[in-house]
C-alpha cells in the first residue's frame, strides 16, 4: 500500500504524542503488530480519550489500513481500565474488525511510554537504545491514527484537537488549527483563575514550562497535546528556573544515594542498565564532560526516557537526575558519542507491579493533585485571526517555506515542505488568508 505512505506524506502527519516523528517513515516497514497508545500517559491531559471517545470509528478505519499495510497479524489498542466512556465507544467501533482489539492497562504512570507499552501487551522488551521495531512492533497514538484517516481521505494535517486545564475557567478540549495562539486558546477556556501563571506544553511530569512574555510566543504546533496552566509557585516553575550550574551543585551537595530514583525508574524495571543514583554520584566530578567518552555509567544516560518519575516523585531531596541525564544527552550530542550496546538484566522485571506508579499519585507528587480528576466534557472549536505555524515541530530537517509574504493562501494549501532527500514533514495553511511573516514559522492572517 504505497497509496498509504504517500498520502500520510503529502498529509504532513507526524507523531502526535511524542517528538513528531514524521508518520510516512515509521510505517515505511513491515511488523508483527501495530500497537495504538490511547493510555494518554501525563496527568490532567484528556485529548486521546475525547478522540477515542468521539472518533472511535475513524481511528479504528486507520489502524487497520495502516495494519494491513504494515502486514502485521493484529492491531491493538491500548487504554486504561478506568476508561469506562472511551471503552464502551472501542467496543462498538471494533465490532467490524476482527483483526483489532483492545488491550486493557492498569492506570499508572508512565503507562503511555512506547517501551513500556510494548512490554505490557505483548511482554517483550525493546532492547535498550532501540525502537519497538526491533521485537517487530509499530507504536502510534490515538490522535496519530486519526489524522491519517483525514489523510487517507485527502486532508492535510492542519487542525489539532489540544487539553487546556488547570487553573482555567472552563477547562476543556479544544480543536484549533496548528499554530494558534495560547492566548487564543486561554480565551477559549475562560482565562486564568490566578494572577501569575505558568504554561506547561504537555503534561506536568514531562513537559515544557513557559513564564512570563515567554507565553507570548507559545502556539499550538503538530505536537502540541495540551496547555495546563499551574500557579507560578507550582513545582515545576521551581525546576525551571534551575540552571545548569545549580543543578549539578545541588546534586553534588545534596544527593544520599538513596537509589529510589534508580528503583523506582520505568526503563530500569524493564531491566536496561540505567541506574540515575549512580550518574548523580558520577556528575559530581569537575570534570564530566572530559570523562564522558570513557564513563558507560554516564553514557546510560541516554537510556533515559525523561518521565520525571525520578525527580518528581521518587528523590527525597527534590533533586534533577532526569535533568541531569538531559544535559548528558546534550553534550553526548554535541561530542558525537554514541553509546555502548547495552545488555538487559531479565530478572528486573519481575519488580515491576508492585513499583508502579499510580497516576494519581505521581500527579499529587508533582503539585497538581488539585486539578486531578475526570477529563474535561467541554469542547469548543477555534477559528482564530491569526496562526504562526512552527516549521520545525517534528524530528528531521526544518520544512522550506513555498510561499511568499504577501501571497494569500487557502485553508489545507501546502506551503512548506522538506528538503528534497532529507527525513521531514510537509505543511500546509491552516487557514485561509494573507501571508504576514516567514522567517522559522509561517504567519497567516484573514
């Protein structure tokens, strides 16, 4: 089914819950099974439980076009036991596939991380530094599958279905076109309930914290799955404002090598050698970046998959290894290293029940167990004046713009795309009007 990949391609679909791989790559392959991620992972987000809600039919369309063209046996859909509404929607929705089922997880956290949704349905670990392919598996999540049936029926990726929460108003879902304003969207949900904020883009274990003018230039983008707003003092705007330097003083002068972030850490208990105890004890010579190409124990850090389980829920001293191991990643980039294969200790596993970490609970641990609960029911859709669309909000090369300012556009018009040859995305207005800017994002306005 090449038919597929090339209309995932002009689609400009990428992967919606995670670092947007571009779509037409991942499924140019074959797999034993293609695994659907409806378990939405972070705290307070509810976008891929409205769209399994509301869309059951169209996600279950596109997971088995994708999963005759990937030739796998079966497609899966994974979701929470909680989910009561979402299920009974699957559970009609499945009904003229037999090769689609459900697979049904106990609610904790990080349930929606790939690898560990791998290992809980089919109880096969990803090798570490590999991806699901490597134990024949295709992993993407709810609101993926459902841009590829608008592209399997020829509609660009420009609209995003996004949680707006927290300390809002009118907490709610929203459907809005890619690269509208948060402050459009923060109108949508009635403003803020407290004076000074800030914005997390994602979930409040693993997202990105905006403050201050910074919310001035924060707009919905391909990857966007949500905008909760916290209170200024919320722990979080207390980590962010960290600097490298202090991050590693405070590791230096405060760490008890307690191990509970390494007991405690999703990717350790499935068995793959990442002990985040020992990198604190390693980061704290002077000289790390200059033993960084000899140390395996550092180089583990690139195993890390950054949940945050470890500095927001299990350290005592309310320090960083997961920031941490981001800055050993970075400079692990920056020298070129790649690191050792890695083995997997089998015997790891079998820990892994009693160390999960309730959803809840990792939410309270996180300062935002005052906005955990039922998903937002309210849903409204945008039709903004204006949207800066971010060319650059996938894995791979920045799209080139095609058009120029002052041209007018239309709604689903393709306006940029990659570079001939590299990995990319295409992309196109997602609105009708003039063209304002270009420079790394695109501005339209009616």
């Amino acid at each position: 089914m090449t038919d597929l990949l090339s209309a995932v391609e002009r689609a400009g679909v990428v992967g919606c819950g995670g670092a947007g791989f571009p779509t037409h790559a991942k499924y140019n392959t074959v797999a034993e099974l293609l695994l659907i991620n409806a378990a939405e992972c972070e705290p307070l987000l509810g976008t891929d439980r409205y769209l399994v809600r509301e869309k059951a039919a169209e996600i279950c369309e596109a997971a088995e076009s994708v999963r005759a063209h990937l030739g796998a046996s079966e497609a899966v859909i994974a979701l929470k036991k909680t989910y009561r509404a979402e299920i009974e929607a699957l559970s009609a929705a499945l009904l003229p596939y037999p090769t689609l089922r459900m697979h049904l997880l106990r609610s904790f956290y990080p349930a929606g991380d790939e690898q560990t949704l791998v290992f809980e349905v089919t109880g096969r670990t990803v090798p570490p530094g590999a991806l699901p392919g490597a134990v024949g598996c295709v992993v993407s999540n709810a609101a993926t599958l459902y841009a590829v049936w608008h592209a399997l029926h020829g509609r660009a990726f420009t609209q995003k279905y996004i949680t707006i929460n927290g300390a809002v108003s009118k907490p709610c879902i929203l459907k809005t076109p890619v690269g509208t304003s948060f402050a459009d969207c923060l109108a949508a949900a009635g403003g803020s309930t407290v004076r000074d904020y800030i914005v997390v883009s994602g979930g409040p274990m693993m997202g990105k914290v905006f403050g201050g003018e910074e919310t001035a230039e924060l707009a919905v983008s391909k990857t966007t799955s949500g905008f909760p707003l916290l209170p200024k003092d919320a722990r979080m705007a207390q980590y962010a404002v960290l600097n490298e330097r202090q991050t590693i003083n405070r590791a230096r002068a405060a760490c008890i090598q307690c191990s509970f972030c390494t007991g405690l850490c999703p990717r350790r208990l499935l068995g793959h050698p990442l002990e985040p105890h020992r990198i604190m004890r390693r980061i704290s010579s002077s000289d790390w970046r200059g033993t960084l190409p000899h140390d395996s124990v550092l180089q583990s850090a690139a195993l890390c998959c950054e949940c945050g389980i470890c500095e927001l829920y299990a350290c005592p001293m309310q320090l960083q290894p997961r920031k941490i191991n981001a800055l050993i990643k970075q400079e692990m980039r920056a020298q070129n290293i790649k690191p050792p294969p890695f083995n997997i200790d089998q015997s790891l596993p079998e820990f892994r029940d009693e160390r999960k970490v309730p959803t809840k609970r990792a939410a309270a641990r996180a300062g935002v167990g005052g906005y955990y609960g039922e998903v937002p029911m309210c849903f409204a859709e945008l039709h903004p004046q204006e949207v800066s669309i971010a060319l650059n909000s996938h894995i791979g090369a920045p799209a080139e713009p095609i058009v120029s300012v002052g041209g007018r556009v239309e709604h689903g018009q393709l306006i940029a795309r990659p570079p001939s040859g590299a990995l990319g995305a295409c992309y196109h207005a997602s609105i009708s009007g003039i063209i304002t800017n270009i420079n790394n994002k695109i501005t339209i306005h009616v």
